[in-house]
C-alpha cells in the first residue's frame, strides 16, 4: 500500500494543533507535524486547503432503516 502526506491548515490532536500534515502508510497514521518537515520523495501528497485535519477520527453514523420503517413495524 502506498504512503501519503495528507496536508491542510493545521492537524488537532488530543495535545492541540501540532502541525500542518500527517503521513499515512498502510493505512495507519505514522507521523504528523508540519508538512516541510515530513514531506520527501515517494509520498503521495493529498492536499486539503482551508481544512482542520483530525487523525483518527471516524465517523460513526450510520443508518440502519428509516423512521418510517421503524413506526410501521
């Protein structure tokens, strides 16, 4: 699987803002901080202007049936 530099405005982490990149290998956040730093040849940059990158963060929604479905059973 190839590795990504996935970049935007700035990474939130549990301790704050702490750069502006993460690098993504074999589907697991390997390191985050600041773009310049992490970025060399062979990565994949995947760029996301104007956004707040959050590793780790999955969205759990999800809909099972709709509320119709629901009140006519």
């Amino acid at each position: 699987m190839p590795a990504y530099l996935v970049s935007g405005d700035r990474v939130r982490t549990a301790a704050g803002i702490v750069g502006d990149a993460i690098e993504i290998t074999d589907g697991r956040v390997v390191r985050v901080g600041r773009r310049t730093e992490l970025a060399r040849p062979g990565l994949t940059e995947v760029a996301y202007p104007d956004s707040t990158i959050v590793p780790g963060l999955g969205d759990a929604h999800f809909l099972s049936g709709s509320p119709a479905q629901a009140l006519a059973s």
